[in-house]
C-alpha cells in the first residue's frame, strides 16, 4: 500500500463517521429544508456526496452503479428525496469497504490514467479518488453548517 492510498484510507474512514454523524437525529422535514439561504438542503447533499462515493467505488472495484443514478444531479424544490435513514442505509452499503480496496489496489491500477472529468492533473484514478474524497469533506462540511443552522450540535467525530 502507498502512503498515498493510506492517507486517503483515512480520510475516508473519518468521512463516513462524520457523514453518519451529520444525519444523526434529522428528520425528513429538517433534511428537506433549506435551513441556509443559497445551501441545497442535507438530504440533496447527502445523496450527492453518496453519488461520488459510489463513484470512486467504482473504480476501486467494488460497485457496478450507482444506486441514486441521476436523480442527484440538480436540486428540484418539493421533491421527495428519501429520508436520512434511506441515505444512511445507502451508505453503510459500502461505506466499509472502499478504504481497503483502494488500499489493496496497486500502484498500477492507481496510476492508470482515465478520461479527465475532474480537475485534477494528470488525470489518474489516485488523482481522481483524491479529488473526490476531498470533494466529500467538502460537502460534509456544509451538513456540519446546516446541521447547526437547524439547531442541532455540530457534528461529532466520535
């Protein structure tokens, strides 16, 4: 394992505690709301940031497809996005198992160079996943945001 995978084994490991974290005690109503003028509301987060997981599981080996497919993509007020607890359950589906396979990935997979559809350079599968985990802390920082912008603590990394 490179220090490189390590390092986003990690990251991701400390992700999903604080994704569970962010949704816990949420409600539907809450999760639906936009508690942050401008924000998307925690459940269109939630199944955005579950989107990208999936993604990368993908080319970590793991998943065929994403289970949300496209009906993340762009936020429609009103519409019935699920509840926490179907996010949650999505999650825990592979939420587990993507930092030992990108651990167990080798340095060639890793290095392989893709199609770019990221901002990243050059344009590899490490450099890829790397974006996306960042891209992931990114976003649950702003459910830490609305957590705490619906009256909930901020989010707990225990």
């Amino acid at each position: 394992m490179s220090h490189q995978n390590q390092i986003l084994g990690t990251t991701i490991q400390v992700n999903n505690t604080l994704f569970r974290n962010s949704l816990k005690d949420i409600t539907k109503e809450e999760a639906h709301r936009r508690a942050i003028d401008n924000f998307a509301p925690m459940i269109f987060i939630s199944g955005h940031l579950i989107n990208a997981r999936y993604y990368y599981a993908k080319l970590a080996g793991l998943v065929a497809k994403r289970p949300l497919q496209d009906a993340f993509l762009k936020y429609e007020e009103g519409k019935d996005y699920g509840a926490p607890a179907d996010m949650l359950s999505i999650w825990d589906e592979i939420a587990d198992e993507v930092a030992p396979a990108l651990a167990a990935m080798s340095d060639e997979e890793l290095l392989r160079e893709m199609e770019a559809h990221f901002p990243v350079s050059p344009p590899t599968v490490l450099n890829t996943i790397a974006f996306l985990v960042q891209h992931e802390a990114y976003h649950i920082g702003q459910l830490g945001a609305l957590r705490k912008a619906l009256g909930h603590p901020g989010t707990s990394y225990k």
